[in-house]
C-alpha cells in the first residue's frame, strides 16, 4: 500500500507542477524558438484537448489491465516526452510532444486514484485521497515559483526536465509493485484479458456463482443465485446494477457467454473515439473562447462536441459493453460528486483569472507579488487536506461539502468586491476561504466519486473525476474572459464587472449538487464484488 500511496501521490504532484511551471516557461520558450504567439498557446491547448479526450478510456484500460501497468507506461511516457521537449529544436516539436505528453498524462491521472481504490478499503480512502489533494496543492503553490527560478538561472528547458527524475521513479516503482489480482474472466473460467490461463481446481473467493465466502468474508445469502444466463441478467436488476436501481426498458445487447467479448470489443474503441472527440471539441472551444476574438470559431467547435456527444449517447445506448457502465452513471453520489467538482473547479479556477489581471494589470504588483497575495489558497488547501475525513466521518459528505461549498462562494463574492485600491488583507481573506472551500469539496466529492463506484469501474471513475477537473478550469476560465469583455477598461476591476459574480453563481450551484451527496459516512466498508458479472462480460482487475 506504501508504493501504491507513493506512486498516486508524486504522480498526481508532477502532473499539477508542470501545469503551473509551464506558464512560467512560456514567454521564454517563444523568444527562444522564435515562435508566434498562437504556437505557444498550442503547447496547453494541445495537451488539455489530448488529456481530456482520452482520461475515460485511459481509466477503462486501467480496469481492464490493471492500474499498477498502465499507470507505468503513463508515467514512463511521460518522462520521455518531457525529456523530448527540453531537447526540441523548434515549436513545432514542442507541439507535438506536449500532444503525447497529453496521451500519457491521460494514462497516468486516472490510475492514481484507481490504484488507490483497488488498494485500501473504502473507509480508508479518505485519508490517502487526503494526502494526494495536499500534494497537488503544494504542486500549485510550489510552480510559479520554483519554474521562475529555473527559467531565470537555466532556461525554459530546465523546466521540463524538472519532473523527469520523480516521474521516472514511480514508473519503475509501479512496474515493481506488487499486484493485488491477477486478471481472469468474470466467471472464473477461461483466460484472462492479458491471455493468461486460470488456475485449475474450485473457483476462487468471492466467485460471481456465489460459492464461498464473498470479499469481505460475509457468507453467500441463501437460496438460488442467478444463473449466467444473458435472459437472466438483463432482467435481474440487483445484478444488472448494484446501488438497486431498476434496470433500464428494453433488453440490451448481450455477449454468450460461451463466446466472450475480445479485449478490443471490450474497450469499446469506437465509443471511446466518439467520446474523445466530445470532450477534445469542447475543451479546444472552451479554450478559444478564452481567447480574443475567438467566440466565432469557439461557437463552431462547441457545435463539432454537440454532434459527437449525440452520435457517442446513441452508441453507448446500443453497445454491449459501453465506455461508460450504465451503474456508474445511474449513482446519484457518483453524479452529484461530479457536479460539484465540475463547479468548483470551474469557480475557483475563473475567479484566480480574473483576480491574476487585477492584481497585475490594475494594482501593477510584479508576478511574484501577486503570487505571494492569494498564497493563503495554496497554505488552506495543503493544511486543510488531512483535516477533511475526520469532518466526513463526523458530519458526513454532504454537509461538509455543503459547507465547503458555502466558503468557496462567499470566497468569490468577497473578490467581487474589491476596488482598484484593495490591500493585501482582503486579497488574503478571499484567498483563504477560496482555499479552504475547495479542498474541503475536492477531497469530500473524489472520495465519494471512488468510494461509491464499483471496484470493477474504479478507473472509469478515476477518468470521471480528473475529467471534471480538466473541463471546469477551462469551462471558467471561457466564462470569465467573455464577461470580462462586457465592460471595456474596467472589467478587471472587480467590483465593476460581471465576471466574478457571475462565477459566484457558478460556485453556488455546488451547494444542491452537495446536497444529493450521502448523509452519512458509510463506515460498513460496503465494497462491491469486484468480479460481479456484467453485460459483455468484461473482466475486473485489481491492480
């Protein structure tokens, strides 16, 4: 569990301080290469549309082969691309390595939560999600600052190189750690997804046909079990779905089980295209919006992730074994857990835009003044993490995100309202119940988001959850730059635009998304049979 710990932790840390570093970095990197303005902002735009295209099938992948493996080849990827980018000869090159860095940032986020789902009992997930939410915020805070230096005394090259050494490490260490299941078929007969043969001789513990003690050690409840039959699935709904939902009208599209889906089948590679084109549309206009005169093309590009969200939906509905399993996506918690950190993330993220322009462009405060008056949000976020469970085991989900909720709102209505003539004591206050309102709702909704998914979609989950981060930062970021231009010459003034109480609105909708969270801790460590059989039938795998 301390390599699993250590490997989620450095790699969700190293993910979080290249994002910040290479803000840094980007100005010199342009009079280097003797680059245009619009190619540098190609080395984000490339790498956010690569992430948050692919997280969902990266987190599938996970599932299916195990977290320990492709969070390896995630992280080892990502060594090499960064070590590419330092050597580049020209933008163009640069480019195209922050896409692959993109593809293997993708692989690697996912697994470091899945790695931890499959790796400690639901009750204590908390605590390890805990430290991982204090590690990104140190990672943030630690960025502009530490980039600064290195770009100042080596270059912009210097920056990349920096994640090198800790991303390689945890690449070896999680191909070295051991693995808690090995990958069989979800009835305990034939191979594997990696091909390997089952051992001979009775099922094993916690078999989908009910034959021994289950995971946890309960006993089999009595009478029949059902049968593997595709009739008796579709129509079971304990089996088709385990948080009790009623299963959906209409029978869906079974696999025999004596004909078992191909791994590629599996991984619904055309759902998982059509998803990716989704999220990198959206994510590629949301980013255009953000940009001077950019609403247009934005507008366009929104309209290209509309039409491949219907096509994807309308697969999905026909597949046998979708990218996104139907009980994951029929969990309140899991939903609501999403919702709120879509919003907060988005919130926060736009409010830091605007109170960054304010700072610099208004007050005229260099960038390392301006980092030193919001620092309160990264002190809250690090020192708020590990007290986050003990309020959860105490109040429970949904009021402690509830009250996160609350001061990450009153935190962006305090920005509203400052004046060009603001100090530094205001700036602070805001920023620190910014802080602690966010790692209050970012660690409380991704242990619900890991905790209540099934073991079997622990990555899935995973890919949910860092696709909420990566969307709402620029879904608030877009909403802050097309408000900020509703008022010309005062709109970074805050007390005079639109742009922060707008986003204050936003912050808000966190509040009844908290309220559909669980009321209470679940202290049973109620895990779901990891090898329960589902449509198609895709294998689990602990990593």
């Amino acid at each position: 569990m301390n390599r699993t710990l250590a490997c989620s932790v450095v790699g969700a840390a190293v993910v979080a301080l290249d994002g910040t570093v290479l803000t840094v970095a980007q100005p010199a990197l342009q009079r280097d290469l003797g680059a245009e303005v619009g190619q540098v902002q190609w080395t984000s735009t490339g790498y956010l549309v690569a992430v948050a295209g692919l997280l969902v099938l990266a987190g599938r992948l996970g599932d299916r082969y195990g977290h320990h493996r492709v969070f390896a080849v995630g992280a080892l990827g990502f060594a090499a691309a960064s070590t590419g980018i330092a050597l580049a000869p020209g933008i163009g090159t640069v480019i195209a390595l922050r896409v692959l860095q993109g593809v293997c940032g993708a692989l690697l986020q996912p697994a470091t939560l899945g790695m931890l789902r499959t790796a400690f009992p639901p009750e204590r997930l908390a605590n390890p999600i805990a430290v991982r939410t204090a590690a990104i915020g140190l990672a943030a805070a630690a960025g502009p600052l530490v980039g600064g230096a290195l770009v100042s005394s080596y270059g912009w090259r210097a920056v990349f190189l920096l994640g090198v050494p800790p991303t390689l490490a945890i690449g070896l260490l999680a191909l070295t750690a051991p693995t808690h299941r090995q990958p069989v078929s979800p009835d305990g007969r034939g191979p594997g997804p990696l091909g390997a043969s089952p051992s001979p001789g009775p099922r094993p513990t916690g078999s989908p046909d009910g034959r021994g003690p289950g995971p946890l050690g309960a006993s089999p409840s009595p009478g029949p079990r059902p049968t593997d039959s595709p009739g008796r699935r579709a129509t079971d709904s304990a089996e088709a779905d385990p948080f009790g939902a009623p299963a959906s009208p209409g029978p869906r599209p079974t696999v025999s089980p004596d004909r078992p889906a191909s791994s590629l089948a599996a991984l619904d590679p055309f759902g998982a295209l059509l998803l990716a084109a989704t999220l990198g549309l959206l994510v590629h206009g949301l980013d255009g919006a953000s940009r001077p005169g950019g609403l247009g093309a934005a507008v366009l590009t929104w309209g290209a992730a509309l039409g491949a969200g219907v096509a994807f939906a309308r697969h999905e509905r026909r597949v046998a074994d979708p990218l996104l399993p139907p009980a994951l996506l029929r969990s309140v918690p899991v939903v609501a857990g999403l919702a709120v950190l879509l919003a907060a993330s988005a919130a926060l993220f736009g409010a830091l835009f605007v109170a960054t322009y304010f700072l610099q462009d208004v007050q005229g405060l260099d960038p390392l003044d301006c980092a030193l008056r919001v620092l309160p949000l990264a002190v809250l976020m690090v020192l708020g993490a590990p007290l986050c469970p003990p309020l959860q085991r105490r109040f429970g989900p949904r009021r402690t995100a509830t009250t996160g909720a609350a001061l990450l709102t009153l935190g962006v209505l305090l920005l509203s309202r400052l004046d060009a003539t603001a100090g530094a004591a205001p700036v602070g206050v805001a920023s620190a119940l910014l802080g602690a309102g966010f790692v209050t709702l970012m660690v409380t909704a991704t242990s619900v988001v890991v905790h209540r998914a099934p073991e079997a979609h622990a990555g899935v989950a995973g890919g949910l959850q860092q696709t909420a981060m990566n969307v709402g930062p620029a879904l608030g970021v877009a909403i802050a730059t097309l408000l900020l231009a509703l008022v010309p010459g005062g709109g970074f003034v805050p007390v005079r635009g639109a742009a922060l109480p707008a986003l204050a609105a936003l912050a808000a909708l966190a509040v009844p998304a908290a309220l559909a969270l669980p009321g209470r801790a679940d202290r049973r460590g109620t895990r779901p049979d990891p090898t329960a059989p589902r449509p198609g039938g895709r294998p689990c795998v602990r990593s």
